[in-house]
C-alpha cells in the first residue's frame, strides 16, 4: 500500500491477493510492466498470463486499466519512507481502546504519511485498505472507521461518486479523508515491505 513497487513485487508471485483489490493489482501491473518498456499489447498479455498463473479471473475492462496506466506522463511506483514517531502513537492510545482500530488508525497515519498532498488530504478505498489490514471492508468502514471518524481521528472529506474520483487506490471506492492529528514523516518506528502488522506490534504491543 505504501510502497507501491514492493506491493507490485508481491503481486507477481501471487502473494497478497485479493478479488476485491483486483483493480488496483492489475493497474500497479500494467505500471510494472509499461517501466519495463511493454507496448500495450504486450502488457495485456502479461497480465492474463499472470492471471492465469494463479487462477485468477478478471472481470474489469483490463484495456481501459492499461490505457490509465500509459496515459501517466512518467510511469513510476511511490515509495516512500514512513516514520512513526512517540507523538503518533501517544495521539492514537489517547482516542481509543479497541486494537484492531489502533492497527486501522496506524494504517490511515502511515499512508497519509506517504500520500497526503500538501493540506494533508489523501484518497484510499476501503477495498485495498481491507486487503491490506486483512479486515472485511463492509465491518472496516461500518466498525473501525466510523469509529475513527466519530472520535475525531479522521475526516471524511468526500465520498466517491464517479470515476473521476478514482484516484490513488484506483477504484470507485476511494474516498477522501484527513488525519486529525500531525502526519510529520518522522519518528524511530519504520514501515518496511508495507509490513503494519509488524509496525503495529513493534508501536503498541512490543513498546508496553
């Protein structure tokens, strides 16, 4: 999720995978291999060749996912260095109780981190952030999101209503929030290989 290139990676040997994040994985596909100077044809190939790798079928339109893909003017992977720092973690043990929405609040600071713009909005989709927390969507956006919002964690700036809207996690589920709280990338706590699971157990279970 936040290093975009490492999660391509995995993708390719069919580690991570999920129906629901079919969009997306095949986008950050055809960004692979357009870096690698694939013509669109040969791109599409590749993509029912890994589909069919790992008996995976795909129901979207994978020529108008490569068009997005070329049409970006300098194709490349966001992979940013996230740090989190005592401050982050302090904020987030302040609001809430619940692990699983620490591990959710963690996951949003992280990619705010790495993808917000400069007035600290960023769009993600319940569907790849699921896929990455291994949390159904539907309970991730009714349970630990809502809760986020309701405590005032997070914003929830707008709702997707059409594919102009996709943008970042590339499907019509992105929606557009803001960290309540300082996304300063600093601290002595490192998001390595979009590993949360780790980072969380190194910030709040590790560190008591």
């Amino acid at each position: 999720m936040i290093d975009e290139n490492f999660e391509a990676q995995q993708y390719l040997k069919g580690e991570g995978i999920t129906r629901d994040n079919l969009y997306r994985i095949c986008y950050l596909l055809a960004i692979h291999y357009k870096t690698q100077g694939f013509t669109k044809v040969e791109t599409r190939n590749a993509i029912f060749r890994w589909g069919k790798k790992f008996n995976i079928w795909i129901k979207y339109d994978v020529n108008s996912i490569i068009d997005r893909a070329f049409d970006l003017m300098n194709p490349s992977f966001k992979t940013p260095t996230v740090k989190i720092n005592k401050q982050d973690v302090a904020k987030i043990n302040e609001l809430f109780d619940n692990l699983k929405t620490k591990k959710v609040a963690l996951a949003l600071l992280c990619y705010a981190k790495g993808h917000a713009d400069k007035s600290g909005y960023f769009y993600i989709s319940s569907v790849a952030l699921g896929a990455w927390l291994k949390i159904n969507r539907k309970t991730l956006r009714s349970k630990y999101i809502k809760e986020l919002i309701d405590y005032e964690y997070i914003m929830e700036i707008e709702r997707p209503g059409n594919s102009k809207q996709w943008n970042c996690d590339f499907d019509k589920q992105a929606t557009k929030y803001r960290v309540n709280a300082s996304i300063h990338n600093s601290g002595e706590y490192v998001l390595r290989n979009n590993e949360i699971d780790k980072l969380f157990r190194e910030v709040f279970l590790d560190a008591i």
